[in-house]
C-alpha cells in the first residue's frame, strides 16, 4: 500500500467504509475527498502552488479534527460505552496531525514531501480507524444521530 505514481487518487471511497451512518459517512467521505485534493496539488506547478499546497493541508487537518468533534459529540450525549477509548484513538492521529501542521509551516524546502507522507499516514490511518473502530458504533448510534 501507499502512494502510487500515477493513480490518480490516494484513497478512494468504498462500500466497505460505510457506518452505516450518513452523516458521518458523508463525512468520511469529504476527508477522503480532501486527502485527494492535496494529492492533486503535489503535481501542481506555478508560483502560488507551495501556498496552495499547504493551505489545503491545513484545510484537511482542521476538517478531520471537526469530524472527530462531531463523531464524539454523538458519541457522549448517547453514553456510547466506548466513547473514551475512541476519543484516545481520536486524539493521537489529531496529535499526529498537529506536528504534521507544524512541519509543514515552518518548513520551506521539503513541504511536497511532508505532504507526501501526511497523504499516505491519514489514508492508512483512516482505513484502519473506520473499519475497525468506527464500525463499532453502528449498531449502538444508528437510528440516534441525526443525518
Ligand atoms: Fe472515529
């Protein structure tokens, strides 16, 4: 798995991802748009692309912290009992994502490559998350939240 040279997108949204949820579905589904904007800037070329570049990075991060957000909120006014550790799985990648928003701010040289690696640790990450621990919600939160 990670990024392969010529396809067109880093990740692409499947059945197998679904929660069962819209909204959060929907949500997902916008991440993965977004993971994929920012693999089209990488081969953007003129003078505003760099700015670009980390401007949709921030973009992405801020929209997955948002979702994270909306994800608990549901989560805790339901009493959802593994609400905790999920938040904890929640917190390490928006630490993650932290850093990466750290990096690609103070670094001039080598922001492609920071993206790079931004793009291929959230696709994995992602994957992992909603198959494994997202999908553990549905049946407690379906028919509660409201789409
Ligand atoms: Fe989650």
């Amino acid at each position: 798995m990670g990024i392969m040279p010529g396809k067109k997108t880093a990740i692409e949204w499947s059945e197998e991802f679904s929660v069962g949820i819209s909204k959060f579905d929907d949500q997902h589904k916008q991440i993965i748009k977004m993971i994929n904007d920012l693999y089209d800037s990488l081969t953007d070329k003129g003078e505003d692309s760099r700015e670009r570049m980390a401007e949709i990075a921030a973009r992405l991060c801020d929209y997955t912290y948002t979702h994270f957000l909306a994800e608990e909120v549901e989560m805790y006014r339901h009493h959802y009992p593994q609400y905790e550790s999920h938040k904890d799985n929640h917190d390490k990648l928006t630490s993650m994502a932290r850093d990466f928003m750290v990096r690609i701010q103070s670094s001039d040289a080598g922001l492609k490559k920071i993206c790079i690696e931004l793009i291929a640790t959230l696709s994995a990450w992602l994957k992992v998350h909603i198959k494994e621990t997202d999908k553990r919600y549905t049946e407690f939160l379906k028919g509660k939240v409201g789409e």
